[in-house]
C-alpha cells in the first residue's frame, strides 16, 4: 500500500504527496525521490495528456553540513532569491532508519513541520536527525489526515471507499439571477470623478517613487525601500500617508499590527460601512498589497537585494483601492455590506502573502464572515498595447465562480460604456486553467482558508507574459505603465465591489415574511394555556 494526501502544488494545481510504501504497520520505507520519475508530468499542465508533478520524500541529514544549511539558514544568505530554509517543510525522524521494506522499520517519527519560530530549537536539540522534506496534509480536528491506497498487481488503484471526486459545479443560471441585486441603485451612484485619470497617474508616480508623498505637515518622502524583510523599511510611513489621504474622506481606518523577524507589520483597513436599509454582517472586502519584490537582475548582477519602484506590482492596484475610497462611499448609501478596503503588506517573498495570512487566521479566531474579497494585483501592464484581455481569475468554489459571472457579464455590459477604454475583453480564468493567475498572489490564502475571492489582473500567467521586461526587475517603473488600461481596469475592479455589496441582499419580502412569521408564532403562544407547575 502507498500512503498518499492531495496537495496544492506550486503552479496552483491540485498534485499528490506520495509519502510511504507500506508491507504492513512495522513494515515500511519512505517512496525515494531520487529514484523515481514521473516522465509525463509538468509544473503547469496544458491539457490532459500532461498531469501536475506530484510531491515525494527527500530525505536530509541534519549531520550533513549542505543539508543543515539548507534546512536551518537564514533566508537572506541563501544565494536564490527565491529560496527558503526547508525547515517548514520538515517531517522530522531519528537517525536510525530502515531503507528496506524486508526489515522492521525502527525509526522514530516526530512531530513535523513545525512553525519557523522553533528553528534554533530544534536546531541544538540532538533527536531530530533527518528531515523528510514534504508537503504538510490537512489536518482535520488537529490530527493529518492521509490516505492509504492499494497498488495491484495489474497496476490498478483500489481508492478508499469513504472518498470520492468531483468537479465544482458551475452555478445554476437561476443561482446567478438569484444573486443578482434587486435594483439598479449601486450602477445610478457609481460616478467617475473627472480627475479620476489624472489622479491615478499621478498615484503611480508618487507610490513608485518618482514623485514624493508630501504629508500634511509637509514632509517629504521618496518610497524606495518596500520589501517586508527589510528592517529599515518605509511600508509603515506609507501607512501613514495612507490613512491622511482617508481622514480628508472622512473614512475611519485602522491598522493591524504584528511581529515578523523582529520587524513590525502592519495591514491597513479603510471601512466604507453600508447605508442601505437592510444590513448583513459580511463585508466585501477590496484588497491589494503595498509592498514590491526584490528586483531579479539586480540581485543577479550584484547579489543585493533591492526593492522594484513597482509601478505595475503593485502601485498599480495601491491606486485602485485609494481612488475607489470616494466613488464607493457614494453606492454605499443603498449597500447592505459594508466595504473594507484592506492594504496588504508582506505579499512578495519572501513574507509570501504574510499579511493576508495574518489577516485570514484573525477572521477565524473572530468568527468573522466575508461575502468575498477582490484583489487588484498587477493592473497596469500590457505587453501588447492592443491586447484587450483582462482576467477574472475565481478561486475553486462555486460561489467564486457565481461571482465571477455577475462580473463578467452583468457588471462589464452594464458599465463599459462609462470606462476610459471601452473595447476590453474580460475573460474567467477557472482555478484549473493553466492561464489562471490567482495561485501567484494573495488569492492562494483565501483558497486554502476556504475563503471566496475574485482576482482582477493584466494577461500574464506561467504561461503567457511571466518573463517579460518589468516583473520583479529594474524595469517595473511608470514608463511601462499603460495608463488607460490601469485606469479601465480599476474601474471595472471598483464597479464590481459596488455591485457585490448590493448582491444577494435581504429583500423587503423576506423580511416582511420573516416579520409576520414571528408575530404569528407570538400569537399563538398567547393564546396556548398555560400548564400548572408541578414543583
């Protein structure tokens, strides 16, 4: 029997872990990743005749010193920029192991992928010998959950009777009409200020750090250091600006504070609260992320770690939150969700979507709802200055997918004559399409939480775009912006979140009938004769 658990692969397909080979329970050696391949698999799949690579065990001795590097270093001395210390992803065991299933397997297995916080515990503690690098199983009431499937001896897989597949269901034409709001009133209050272009450059000038922010007391400040790790980073003062902007709005704000490697963090909520009649207590919630990526051929030519002006990523879709405080306060007079627009930090590695991390697992310990969250990252870029595509990526739930449709053809026919570039082509990009970007941003956290998110992005993918001029290099500045294209963007990214606080409210109906329920059942206690008491 080979014990296995479903993981999210890197390219944002659903892969396999393939853990352990069992002849029984004393009986057992780790599938060897050196010795197996997997001839017809890929990162990124194009169609069905290629699957996604799966995961196997590699196996690292602690005593070994590469390996000990590579598990326990600093992130910031390891020579990829993108890679990490493999301590994460620590499965840890003793050093006796049997790689033989004819043997008894005498090994010990410890608890495994431990928060980075015990890395120098568990570097001086002498037990944990060898680290089985994996992917973590889901964990159902605290304990992992894995699979134990059967290989005959015709190659055939007998699967556990107690699970099944299935494909996430496209919702229901009647699901969508359902969804719909009940008036037109968020699309009569939705007004373009007529400074709205200018004010959109002229924010990606000032928050890629060509132009400084002034703030009220008229310092100065050219933002030029906006990674996470950074321990003299300006993502704070940026903060700052931000919530100044919102006090003339006169829109209340709050940071979220927390420590990352003895750094301060901190995300930034703006609330646009609902004045419509009818109220439910799931916001929307708009997002982007503030913080750049380190620029790759610098730190290819230099080994230094320097952070991109990013126009596109993300400067481009910071403005479309800020331009949006102003116009959606006006279609929230008839809203019933209130909006938050949340600036994210931490997005780029290596914090990978630290922010929204912490954001997410504080909506659990809260027990707060959300209808959805919209993302705007990387907005502003067309390599193609012709290319009308615009993406709409839907995280792996029907109800994203719901969303998705009200946006792609309800929202864009209702509102593009009121764009700044009227001839885009919106296009849904399903979490299993191999053009889908939603993996490569803060969106993979929603998916994993089991939050509902929509992702508003430029065409780019693994496949098309990805290695052009201007993503996480030198290149990322103003004069690779397409201004018409970001500003078009931000509004259909904006019209959207001022439809969705109208969407699937309560209707006066509803609740007249729920009114009338509660005053029949009052009556009929009333009249019901009361039981003597027998005490």
């Amino acid at each position: 029997m080979i014990e296995l658990w479903p993981t999210l692969g890197a390219f944002g397909f659903y892969t396999w872990v393939y853990a352990r080979i069992f002849h029984n329970d004393t009986h057992w050696i780790w599938l060897n990743s050196s010795s197996i391949t997997f001839p017809l698999s890929v990162d990124s799949p194009l169609d069905e005749s290629e699957f996604p690579t799966p995961y196997l065990p590699q196996l690292l001795a602690s005593s070994n010193p590469e390996n000990h590097f590579d598990i326990f270093a600093d992130m910031l001395l390891l020579s990829p920029l993108y890679a990490k210390p493999l301590f994460g992803d620590c499965l840890w065991t003793s050093s006796d192991y049997t790689q033989s299933l004819n043997q008894k397997q005498t090994t010990t297995i410890y608890p495994g992928w431990l928060p980075t916080e015990q890395m120098s515990i568990i570097e001086q503690q002498q037990g944990h010998n060898i680290c089985v690098v994996l992917p973590q199983p889901a964990h159902i009431n605290g304990k992992p959950y894995t699979l134990l499937v059967n290989i005959t001896q015709n190659n055939n897989v007998q699967w556990p009777s107690n699970i099944s597949c299935y494909t996430i269901p496209f919702p229901s034409s009647d699901e969508v009409l359902k969804a719909k709001p009940t008036s037109d009133n968020w699309y009569k209050n939705l007004q373009w200020p007529k400074t709205f272009a200018n004010d959109w450059k002229s924010g990606i000038y000032q928050f890629s750090g060509v132009q400084p922010l002034e703030y009220e007391n008229k310092t100065k400040l050219n933002l030029t250091r906006k990674s996470s790790v950074q321990p003299d980073n300006q993502l704070l003062n940026l903060i700052d600006y931000l919530i100044e902007r919102y006090n003339k709005l006169n829109i209340r704000t709050e940071k979220q504070f927390f420590q990352w490697r003895n750094i301060t963090q901190a995300n930034l909520f703006a609330y646009i609260p609902a004045g419509g009649s009818r109220k439910c207590n799931e916001p929307v919630v708009f997002i982007d992320h503030i913080d750049t990526a380190f620029e790759r051929d610098t730190f290819a030519n230099t080994g230094q770690r320097r952070t991109t002006p990013g126009a596109d990523d993300n400067v481009s879709g910071l403005v479309a939150l800020l331009q949006s405080a102003s116009i959606l306060k006006q279609t929230q007079e008839t809203a019933c969700r209130d909006i938050w627009l949340v600036h994210m930090t931490g997005e780029e590695y290596p914090a990978a979507s630290l922010g929204v991390s912490h954001f997410l697992q504080q909506l659990l310990v809260k027990k707060q709802p959300i209808y959805t969250a919209v993302i705007v990252d990387m907005i502003g870029h067309r390599v193609n200055r012709n290319d009308p595509i615009v993406q709409v990526n839907a995280a792996d739930s029907t109800k994203s997918l719901l969303l998705a449709e009200l946006a792609l053809n309800y929202v864009y026919p209702k509102v593009k004559d009121k764009f700044i570039v009227k001839n885009l082509q919106p296009v849904l990009r399903r979490w299993s399409d191999p053009y889908a970007y939603l993996y490569n941003t803060d969106g993979v956290r929603f998916v994993e939480y089991g939050f509902t998110c929509l992702l508003f992005n430029e065409r780019i993918s693994n496949h098309e775009n990805y290695r052009r001029d201007g993503y996480h290099d030198t290149l990322d500045t103003v004069n690779l912006i397409d201004f018409e294209y970001g500003q078009t963007v931000s509004q259909y990214a904006i019209a959207t979140v001022a439809m969705l606080t109208h969407s699937d409210c309560p209707s006066d109906s509803y609740r007249n009938k729920a009114s009338l329920i509660l005053v029949i059942g009052l009556v009929q206690l009333l009249l019901k004769p009361f039981a003597p008491r027998t005490d």
